[in-house]
C-alpha cells in the first residue's frame, strides 16, 4: 500500500551506516609524541608520587620477613607471597570481607532503589524527604558506627541485643551503619538516574498497560541498569574496604568473627611485611571482582546509545 | 472506534486555567486537530483523554462512556508522543508488541470478556503493523539505531497494533525535517482512511491541520475559538485571533470606517467593497477591523486601494509584498516575479467575498 511505499523515503531509510570499528592506526611523528608527553607529565607525577611508587615499594615490602617483633626484617623473596596468601588468616579474612560485602551491598543498594521510586515524583514537600533520605550520606561513618553502636547496645541500647558479642551477629551488627550509608548513595545515585528518565517513555508505559510494578521491573529498572552497575562496583569496594565501622562496633571480635582483610591489615603493627603481602591480596580481590562484575553484568546492562 | 465528547471540561492548576470550560464532539471517525499557539490548552486537552492529566471540572466521554475516572490503560486509547517515547531498551519488535504484551483486548466479540492476545495473534498483529508501516528490515534494532522518520514509523505502529478506539497524535511531525513531514502528512491521511479510527492530533502548525484534518479546533488561551472544515475555518474565521493564525502569511487586518453611503470601507488610501452576502450592515461611520488575505489582494491598475510598497521578497513562485495602509502593513501575494520596488505606488482591488469585517472592540467577525 501507498503508505509504506511513500514513507520509504530513500534519504530517511538508508541502513545506517557504522564508522568502521577499528580505524587505520596512523603513525604519530616524534613532535606529536613529545607533545602527548607533555601533556600527561603533571598526572603521571602525581600518579607516580602519591600511587605508583607506594604501590612499588608495597611490594617490595611483600618480601621482607619481620624478625624480633619487627625490630628488623630479613628479606625472604616470594616466599612469603606463598605463605601468606595461601595460609588461614588470609582466608578467613577474605571469608569475613565477603560476608561483610554480601550483608551490605544488596541491602544498601535495594533500599536507596526503593526509596528513590518512592521519592521520584512531584509531591509537595517531596523534597524534605528527598533531603531526609540523602542524609545518611552525609554524616561520616564514624559518626554513623557511633549511632549503631549505641542503639545496638545491650547495656544502653535503644535495642537491648546483645549482637556485637554473639559470633554469628557480630558480622550483622558491623554492617548495619554501613548498609545505612549505603542506602543514602544509592538512594542520591539512583534518584539523579529516574531524573534523567524521560516523562513521555513513562507515560508512554501507562497508556500502553503496564502497571506500577511492570514500570518499575521492564522499563525503569532496565533504563537506569548502567547507574546500578556503577553503584553495585563502588559498593562492592567499599565493602572489601570498609574499617572504621568494625573497629567502632565489633574491634574484630568477638574471637576474630568480623576480622576483614583490611582490619588483619590494620592489626599487622609489628610486621609490615606481612601486612604488604595482605594489602596486595586485598588489592587483587578487589580487582578481580570488579573485573568479574563487568564481565558478567555489563552485558546486561543498558546503554542509551546502543 | 468511537467519538469522543468534552462536555464542560476545565483543567486548572491552581490560580491557572489551562482549558477552560471545553465543548467538544469528535465524531467517530474523525480526523479532528486541535490546533493552537504553544499554551492555548491544546496538548493539555489531549493528555485528558489520554487520563495523564486528571479534569478539574465537566465531563469527558469515549463513546458513551465517562471516562474522568477510567484508568489510561482501560480507555483503549494509544498515543504517539512528540519525542515518540519509545522505549529505548528494546528491540523494535519489542516496542511494537508491547501493548498487546501487557493489555486484555476485546478479541472475541462484543459481549465476551477482554483477554490476552496469544503468541500467534500478536505475532499476526506485530507483523501486519511492521508491513503497513514499512518496518520490517528493522524489527532487530534499538530506536538509537533508527533515523527520525524511522522512530516516528515505530511509534505510530505502537499505536496502531492494539486497534484502539482512539488516536491521539502530540505533533508527532515537529521533529521531522521538512520533506520527511511533508510525506508523512499525506500517510498519516492514507492510515486513517484505511484503519478508520477516531483520531485528535495536536499541533501548533496550521499546515498540518489544513491538509490533514476532517475538522479543525483552534484554541487560545484555554479557550476553543473555533470548530469547523479547514475550508471553513479559512473562509469564514470568526475573530482576528482565528483569521491571523490561519494563512501564511497571515490576514492583514486593518482598521476602516462604514463609508456614508454604507457600500464600501473607507481605509487609508482608498475604498473596499463590503463583504458580499452582510446580513446586517454596521451604521455608516462606524469603526470596523477589515480583514482580507494576501492572497485575495491583486494588484490591478484599476484596483480601488493606493498603497506604497516597502519592501518586496522575491520566493521563486511568488512574491510577498510589504506596502504601508495607514499605520499598518499589509502582505500582498503576487505570483511570479512582481514588477514592483520598494517606493512605488501599487493599486490593490479585491473581490467582495474576500473581505472580512471584524467588530474592532470584541474582534468577533461581521457578518
């Protein structure tokens, strides 16, 4: 019929074309090279002042052993690579930091999603609880741990449990003030992320059928999965980083149950190269996991421009 | 399909009025445009019948039914936004069948309950819409990968896939480039011919709504103006404000006095004859608006108004005119190349029943 025939419209149908996926690498002249240098020399001095060389030397730390309570070091090499990251302390901390990631990242991220549909909508006064719900964010954690630690308490407690001394809580109660802070980041990331979700393609949605929890699983969700992968990397690096929230609350106790990877770092005062090699493990979890994430999720992830 | 009828509808947002006591029968089947400078109330009596905007006072009804409380997805209604909305994670098959995925649709005829479509039928549906719509090399695609004219071809099949009672159109055109709108016009007239169904587009373009509407409402302020054929609403406008919205250029309106004789307008630099059929002619003296069209002015040697041009555009098939009456300016469409220049002195004649007279103090028209 005419109408699919006028409407082929050459100019308009044309497929379109993608730029070539790999340009022809072209060879840049000595002046340009200098140029690039250049350019990049105030980053690199301040990566390699303040990252890179840190980095080196941790590493070299890494291969001295602690003689004497770390009055003085023997160099032992690689050996003490093997040692400690295949011994137990390695492992339990790595088991304590996952537990303390699994407890406060889902939490945390689900929460602040949650709050931040609630929140997306224009109300009056909307924005006091917008303010409200942000405001976990900005108290600092040790601040946040304090409030936890007190309201847990079991002498003093607004909630008289005793959880920081039971093993099988004690990982619970550490986590709480940091899924607390969680919930407000995730819920200020993902608020901005509604914000930039267009009026029409919600309204669309509701014209086409799709109830309120359709909205929220097939095209709000999907619409805003690249803010969600980047608050579940960052989330995740906080929780294999977090320190202040268990010295506060559980000081690794009780019997080591909520000891970290980087709460044994902590502890490491009297042999340093033992706490390198532990800081160089902990580094390439991290790293590793947070390749993994993007390897598997960002497949799932949706691009506007794709 | 069905009509589609406002009975006194108002829709304020506090001290604001946006329609304001809204009369309006859509018949079935009709192409009616709501057309209107941005914030006449146009998009915002649409948005009612699509139930996005909740109705401040009156009623609304979809065929016989009143609808000021019935659920968007319950009014079997679709729209196509002016961004087109689709939804930017899917496939374009996936946007297409996303109606028929989530709705209950009246398939087995009247009297039996709604159900979902099967995968057959929604496939049968999908692909009837991607071949009427031309779609079909791009049902794999995301919208980013699809030019304008394509989006728009994706969003009008959206629409179209669940046989909705009603169209609603938000100036699907304006993001389209001049040649693309121009062709999708004359499709969109074609589509409704075929399917049939009752369709209220919205648009501030005057012409989209001569070329495509079966009847036009034109709306400022809230307020509807006027409702009638694009032929009617051209040649008999009923105020200043509708008479300058239609026609490019717009009418030239201009103040005149009832010549003592009462046959003619007395203007600055001449004489017009009265509009032919005046029932009743204003008192002679009498203070009027006259309104005739560019295109309604000749230049003639003979012709009964003197004017002195200030300025000529040369369009290729035509010229527009500029010449001074008075203290206003008139637009003259000559055809062809003019032989005038800045500075001369033109004589205009019109015919009777192109001129217009307007009541200067309620811009209402004579007549």
């Amino acid at each position: 019929m005419s109408v699919s025939n006028a409407m082929a419209a050459p100019s308009d149908d044309a497929p379109v074309v993608e730029a070539p996926k790999k340009a022809r690498r072209r060879r840049y002249d000595a002046k340009e090279v200098g140029l690039a240098v250049l350019f990049l020399l105030p980053s690199l001095a301040v990566f390699s002042i303040f990252f890179y060389l840190p980095f080196a030397r941790l590493l070299s730390w890494g291969t001295y052993e602690s003689v004497r309570g770390g009055s003085s070091y023997n160099q032992v090499g690689i050996d003490q690579y093997q040692e400690v990251l295949g011994g137990g302390e390695f492992r339990a901390g790595l088991w304590h930091s996952l537990q303390f990631v699994i407890y406060t990242v889902p939490a945390g991220l689900i929460l602040g999603t949650l709050l931040a549909v609630a929140a997306h909508r224009r109300l009056k006064g909307i924005k006091v609880f917008q303010a409200i719900f942000s405001s976990t964010l900005a108290s600092s954690v040790a601040v946040s741990s304090v409030i936890f630690f007190f309201l847990f308490n079991p002498a003093v407690g607004f909630f008289e449990v005793s959880w920081q001394s039971d093993p099988s809580w004690a990982m619970f109660a550490a986590a709480l003030p940091a899924i607390w802070q969680n919930l407000g980041l995730a819920f200020v990331i993902v608020l901005a992320g509604l914000q930039a979700v267009p009026d029409e393609v919600m309204e669309a949605a509701r014209l086409d059928g799709y109830g309120p929890l359709r909205r929220l699983t097939r095209i709000t969700l999907p619409l805003i999965s690249p803010v969600l992968m980047f608050l579940l990397v960052i989330l995740v690096i906080y929780g294999f980083q977090a320190f202040a929230q268990i010295d506060i609350i559980t000081k690794g106790g009780p019997g080591g149950a909520t000891e970290t990877l980087v709460f044994k770092i902590f502890k490491q005062t009297q042999d340093y190269g033992k706490g390198a090699v532990l800081s160089v493990g902990l580094f390439c979890v991290t790293l590793v996991v947070t390749f993994f994430q993007f390897a598997i999720l960002d497949r799932r992830v949706h691009y506007g421009d794709e | 399909m069905a009509s589609v009828t406002f009975d006194a509808v108002s829709k304020r947002y506090g001290e604001v009025t946006a329609v304001d006591d809204l009369n309006l029968s859509i018949d079935d089947g009709e192409f009616m445009v709501l057309l209107g400078p941005s914030g006449c109330g146009k998009t915002t009596a649409l948005r009612m019948i699509a139930g996005l905007e909740e109705i401040s006072d009156g009623k609304l009804l979809i065929g016989d039914e009143v609808v000021n409380d019935v659920d968007p997805s319950r009014r079997d209604i679709s729209m196509v936004f002016q961004s087109y909305a689709l939804y930017p994670h899917m496939t374009v098959q996936r946007n297409i069948e996303s109606p028929l995925l989530v709705r209950s649709y009246d398939v087995d005829g009247p009297g039996t309950p709604t159900r979902k479509l099967t995968k057959a039928e929604r496939d049968e549906r999908v692909a009837e819409a991607a071949r009427v719509l031309d779609l079909e090399p791009y049902m794999k695609r995301k919208p980013a990968a699809l030019s304008g004219g394509q989006r728009q071809r994706v969003a009008l099949a959206r629409a179209f896939v669940g046989r909705p009672k009603v169209f609603l159109m938000d100036e699907p055109l304006s993001n389209l480039d001049a040649k693309l709108r121009a062709q999708t016009r004359i499709e969109l007239v074609e589509l409704h011919a075929r399917v049939g169904t009752t369709i209220v587009y919205v648009t501030h373009d005057q012409v989209e709504a001569m070329t495509m509407a079966t009847r036009v409402a034109v709306m400022s302020m809230g307020k509807l103006q006027q409702v009638g054929t694009p032929q009617e609403v051209y040649s008999r406008p009923v105020n200043t404000f509708v008479a300058q919205f239609i026609g490019t250029p717009p009418m030239n309106c201009f103040p005149g006095q009832i010549s003592a004789d009462g046959r003619g307008v007395e203007v600055p630099g001449g004489t017009l004859p009265l509009p032919a059929g005046l029932q009743a002619v204003p008192a002679a003296g009498s203070t009027v608006t006259v309104g005739v069209r560019p295109e309604h002015l000749e230049v003639s040697g003979q012709g009964s108004l003197g004017v002195v041009v200030r300025a000529v555009e040369w369009l290729g098939h035509e010229c527009l005119i500029s010449a001074s009456v008075g203290d206003a300016t008139i637009v003259v469409r000559e055809p062809g190349m003019s032989a005038s220049d800045a500075g001369h002195d033109l004589r205009l004649r019109v015919d009777p029943e192109n001129v217009h007279l307007f009541d200067p103090s309620t811009t209402l028209r004579i007549g």
